[in-house]
C-alpha cells in the first residue's frame, strides 16, 4: 500500500485507487486532513475542519464491499458553510446559527452515498452576498497572490481546490459564485441549470437565481461528482429534466464544430472591460477557430440582466436573512443590504421573475443558430484584500459591478454555464465563460474537455507559480 503522500489527488484517480486497493479511502483523507492543516492557516479557506468525523467516515467506505463503495470512493470533498450537515451548526459565513442540525442538505446526503468524504466547511461572505470572500472573521486570500482576493461567495471552496488541499469542492452560485472564484483561481466552475442539484431541505436557493454546484481543478472530476450528486427531490422548487447522457459521457465525447458567438463588451451598464482580458479573449477565439470552430463575434447583442438580477438578488438575500436562526447577529453590512433591499415587494418580485423568464425566451430565441456562446467571465481581475469591503454596502456593490457583469445572466435564465482557466495576467489566473443558450451541461461538457486539452492548466496554485505558504 502506498504512502498517504503518494495517492492520487484528483477525484477521478482517488475513486479508482480506492477501487483497485492501490489506496485506502483513510490514507487518502489524512493526506488531505495535512495539507489542509499546512496550507489554511495562510489562506483561510477553511471554516470547520471535521478531523475525527472524516476519519470515520473514510474507514466506513474501506469496510464497504468494492462493489458497493460507490462512485466518489473516498474522494475528499469540502463543502460551503450554507450546506447543512448533520451534527454541525450551519454558519452561512457568519454567526447567524447555534443549533447544530439535524439533517444533511440533500447534496451532502448525495455525496456520502456516493462514497465520498466530508473533510470541512468553507469561508463565504455572510449569505453569500458579495463576489469577495470577507466578513467580521477575517479573509480567504487567493492562493496565486495573497494579496488578492480569490473572488466570492465560494472563496473558500475554490481555494481549498486551487490550493490542493482537495481535489474537489460544493459551492453554489446565485449571480457567479462559482464561476467569479473559479476564474479567479484557476479552476472549472459549472453552473447547471436550475433545478439540477437539489437544494432540498429548503425549496430553493435565492429563488429562481441559485444553483448549488461543483468545483474542480479537472473537467473530468467536475462531471463524475455532478452525475453523483445531480437529481431532485419533493422538495425543490424547480426540477431540471434528465439530460440525454451522462456528464461523464458528455465529457468523453469529441464536441464537434460547432458555431460559437463571442463577446467582450460588457452588457451591464458603466462596466468597462479591462483590455488585457479582451486580448486573452481573442487569443481563446483563435485557438477554438483553429480547432474547426465557427467563431463568430456579437458584440453589442449580450442581454442585459441587470434589473431583473438585482430585483432577485435583494429578493432572495432578504428571505435568506429571515430564515436563519439568529438574524439580529447578521453582520452590520448584511443588515444594511437588507434595508437597501427594502423596496422589494411581493409584486415588484413577481414581476422580476416574469420579466427573467422573458429574458430566458430571448436568449434562446435570437441566439438559436448559435452552439455556445463565449465571454470572459469576469470584466477586471480579481481585486486586492479588502479593496471591495473596506466601505460601506452600497459602495461594495457598486465596486463589485465588473464581477458579475458577464455570471449574472445565466442565473436570471437559468441557463447552464462553465468558467474554464484560460491564462493568467499579473500572475492571477483569467478564466472566459462558455454560456449554452439552447441546451443543458451536456453541451457545455464536450468544449470544456476539448479546451483542457488544448490549453491545459496548472493543476494547482503552486503548480503555476503561486504563493503558497
């Protein structure tokens, strides 16, 4: 048996060791149990770290039949502190919550079936409000440059990937909280489309804009833990239809040559994008044109989903903070987000969802002879520490502007999208985003795999030159 250092440290590679009996599902977890004990205390990606538990947990999956270990056999996962596990108080990034709870989310129910291993929660702005990943307890810092900051709200969870302190993690994504972090780190970051992952025990996350999601460093180990975890339940709101393959096998298969719209101007008002992120644009268009695609360039046609994404996203933060256990201990910029969000009314929220599934009909209606769309996924790179919170609410959002200009789209369409690591400029990765407006993850999943391919990425920060400590 091989040392605990020596086992794999991608999903797919950890699941098949465990299989085979090259590796135990517990020399894989005390691997990643160390380098999150070395690496966190310089990135505080890391909210609650489940030594014991997972431990535990990873000797219940060597104990099962082969035959029964399921797809994730021990494969270590960190999941975001909205998530709730059983036994475990739920922080949503803050101090809203006391109670440990009594169930897991149907997602983390999902991944233990599939065999694989809770090892922590992950930082996160308090409710996720904002595309950093700050609060009163501090910072997650990028692990590329730890003076920049890994993007939100699934900081922690990308950070944990990008660092290597596992090979996957759960984050979700209500206006690019997958795809911002994952861009700014380096990483794969799927959003699905809505109703693919359950959200259950609660009926939905942010209303129609939020997806719960998976974040990788490979586009393999993204679509394995999506077929684990993908379905759902009574309980949801939206149900999203089984898709005609496997992710697995989407991932496997050649994508074709297919017709791909680009953009590079930003459709949010005021949004300038930086030129540096336009020329690695164009650099992806070249080699996707060179690989046989049809690039075809539509800037000025991107949709604006802005006051329909900001109607929803005061609508869903709003009901979040009245559901959790403690809301008066809600930080005091979570409070004021609250208040500013005041003049959403019943009404004026119905109307935004009517006026999202409008959008959505747009979308697939005048971009109907297009396989893909590409943009970069975010306008600017990602800011240093604390330059998006050290000021009021309202200032906060209006900084946070060239981090969700291009994201928010697909959570108003529900629409899937992909953020893939295209480069880096100033030592910080830049990922561009795959948007499919006519179809599911299954479209999406071919191009990413053929783009890993032909511009391949450092598997992990300090891979790629970064900084870790």
């Amino acid at each position: 048996m091989p040392d605990a250092q020596d086992c794999p440290q991608e999903a797919v590679s950890i699941a098949r060791a465990v299989h085979s009996g090259r590796c135990t599902a517990r020399a894989v977890t005390d691997a990643s149990l160390s380098r999150i004990m070395a690496r966190d205390p310089a990135l505080h990606a890391v909210e609650q770290v489940f030594t014991g538990r997972a431990r535990a947990e990873a000797d219940a999956v060597d104990a099962r039949p082969v035959a029964v270990r399921g797809a994730l056999a021990g494969v270590p996962v960190a999941v975001k502190a909205e998530n709730r596990i059983a036994g475990v108080v739920t922080t949503h990034g803050g101090r809203t919550g006391s109670s440990p709870s009594e169930v897991d989310s149907e997602v983390v129910g999902r991944l233990r079936t599939a065999g694989a291993v809770l090892v922590a929660t992950t930082r996160m702005p308090e409710l996720g409000l904002f595309p950093f990943t700050e609060g009163d307890w501090g910072a997650t810092v990028n692990p590329w440059r730890t003076t920049h900051s890994p993007g939100g709200s699934s900081g922690g969870s990308a950070v944990a990937v990008a660092s290597g302190m596992v090979p996957v993690a759960i984050g979700s994504d209500g206006g690019g909280s997958i795809r911002i972090p994952s861009s700014a780190c380096g990483l794969v970051g799927l959003k699905p489309v809505r109703g693919r992952v359950s959200t259950a025990p609660s009926p939905d996350l942010w209303g129609p804009l939020g997806t719960i999601g998976v974040m990788s460093r490979t586009v393999a180990d993204s679509a394995l833990v999506y077929d684990a975890v993908r379905g759902s339940t009574r309980v949801d709101r939206y149900a999203a239809p089984e898709p005609g393959e496997s992710f697995g096998q989407a991932a496997a298969r050649e994508p074709g040559s297919l017709r791909i719209g680009w953009f590079t101007r930003s459709p949010w008002p005021g949004v300038r994008v930086d030129p540096r992120i336009c020329r690695l644009l164009a650099e992806t268009v070249d080699v996707l044109a060179a690989a046989g695609h049809r690039m075809v360039r539509l800037d000025g046609r991107w949709p604006d989903s802005s006051r329909s994404f900001t109607t929803l996203y005061y609508a869903g933060m709003r009901a979040s903070l009245r559901q959790v256990e403690h809301p008066d201990l809600a930080e005091a910029r979570t409070r004021e987000v609250a208040r500013s969000g005041s003049w959403v009314r019943p009404l004026v929220r119905l109307s935004a969802i009517k006026a999202a599934g409008r959008l959505a009909k747009r979308v697939r209606s005048e971009f109907s002879e297009y396989d893909l769309l590409l943009t970069p996924t975010l306008a600017a790179l990602p800011p240093r520490v604390g330059q998006l919170s050290a000021v009021g609410a309202a200032r906060s959002w209006q900084r946070s502007l060239p981090f969700v200009a291009f994201t928010t789209l697909a959570n108003v369409t529900g629409h899937a999208a992909v953020c893939l690591p295209a480069g880096t400029i100033e030592g910080l990765p830049v990922g561009v985003q795959f948007y499919a407006p006519g179809g599911d993850e299954t479209r999406l999943f071919p191009i990413a795999s053929q783009w890993e391919r032909l511009r391949p990425w450092p598997r992990t920060a300090s891979a790629g030159g970064g900084l870790l400590l």
